[in-house]
C-alpha cells in the first residue's frame, strides 16, 4: 500500500479541466490501482484501468494512449510479456513499470524488454507524478505543466480560471476554457474530433462530435480579433489545429 494523503480540491463539476495527457494503468491490485487513478486524475490526467494482461494487451492494439503504468505479475498475461509484445509491434508510448519485482535483474530485464522507466513498489506517489511528467516531457516536446500558460497573446491561468488577451479578460464558459487549455498546452499538433471528446468531453453526457464543433465555434468568437487568422485552424478532414 502506498500510503498517502490527498488533499481537497475544487469540486469536479463546479469547474472543466482540459486532461493533461491519457494514461492507461494495468494492475491487478484493485486498492493500488483505485488510489492512483484517483491521484493521477487530480493531477488533471484521464486515466483507464485494466486488471489483466490480456485486457491490457488490447488496450494498447486499438487504443492510443500518452503513457503506460504496468504492472509485472497479472493474470492471463504478464506485464512484462504484454510490453514485449507492445513493442514488437512498433509501439513506442512510454512505459513505466510499476512493479513489487525490485532485484536489480528484474529491472535490467524490464528495462531491456522495452520499458521507459522502472519504479519498485511501495513508492511515493509523488516521484511517480515526477517520472510520469519527465517521460512526457521526453515524448511530447510541447507537453507543459504550468498553471499558467501564454501563447501569443493569450494568457490563461488554472488557479483563478480566467483567460486575458492583451490585458483584456474573456468570460469563457466551463467547456471552452478546458477546450482553450487542452489546444494551449498541445500548440502546433492537430487533434480530430474523437480525439477533443476523448480528452476534454470524456464521459459527459452531452458529448458528441456537434458539442466539439459548437464549442470550438463559441470559442473562437470570443478569443479571435476580427482583421486577424483564428487561434483555431480546421484541417479538412483531419481536424483542429492551434498554430502558433
């Protein structure tokens, strides 16, 4: 058991985060695995849980995600044989290995079969949240953590929710400031429709890819200068891009 105490926070539905990066965790250990998704999740990461490694397996065969956190022994299949076969596929996501394995041949084994990083358990949530960040960092060139973000002209800050453009602060509702977030912390990258749902909508009831549209359109109205390009570009067929 990792042992750790968190804090409060600002209720879920009284405010929308954009999700910072989607991780999947793949630990047969229910309490562990409970308590990290509730911990990675405050940190603003979506977060899907398997318990198994054939489950696992599939996951990473039709679903893409921004990092793993994979246990060694699991049922059906074993952490370390579903990497293997993740990378044999040209899979290149990150890998952390969460495991109760802490020899130091378990790690040169883990680590040589493909794995990014190698945590032994118990451990500290935090330095989890560290490596997780680092790897990120390492992946994602444009990934950032800051509470505050500034891009051209735009500024907008997490902890007092508010968005300013040239010194002039924008009323966004809840959806549309995670929107501006997410494409403020991915500049330069096209993200499709599925893709926004996936990070920002996530498991609203009211999502479709018409709430996507609609709410990109309401943003770009009140973020755009008229005489000006839009902050968000539509790629035909693609999707949408913030270009910076």
């Amino acid at each position: 058991m990792i042992g750790v105490h968190f804090q409060a926070v600002e209720p879920k539905e009284l405010w929308d985060y954009a999700i910072m990066a989607k991780i999947l965790i793949a630990d047969d250990d229910f309490d562990l695995a409970g308590m990290l998704e509730d911990w990675l999740k405050r940190e603003q990461y979506g977060v899907e849980h398997v318990s198994n490694g054939s489950d696992a397996s599939d996951r990473l065969k039709f679903y893409n995600y921004d990092l793993v956190v994979l246990d060694w022994d699991m049922p059906k299949m074993s952490g370390l044989e579903v990497l293997q076969e993740f990378r044999a596929r040209g899979g290149t996501t990150p890998v952390i290995m969460l495991t109760g394995k802490s020899r130091a041949v378990d790690k040169e084994l883990g680590l040589d079969s493909g794995a990014d990083d190698y945590l032994p358990k118990p451990f500290e949530p935090r330095e989890l949240s560290a490596r997780i960040r680092a790897l990120l960092r390492r992946s994602t060139p444009s990934f950032q953590t800051s509470n505050v973000l500034n891009l051209l002209d735009l500024t907008l800050d997490l902890v007092s929710h508010t968005v300013m453009r040239d010194g002039e602060k924008l009323e966004l509702l809840p959806k549309e400031f995670a929107l501006l977030e997410f494409f403020m912390r991915h500049p330069n990258e096209i993200f499709s429709l599925e893709a926004l749902l996936a990070r920002i909508w996530i498991a609203d009831s009211d999502s479709s890819p018409d709430a996507v549209r609609t709410c990109i359109q309401r943003l770009r109205k009140k973020i755009d200068v008229d005489g000006r390009a839009s902050y968000i570009n539509t790629k035909h067929r693609v999707g949408y891009i913030f270009e910076v």
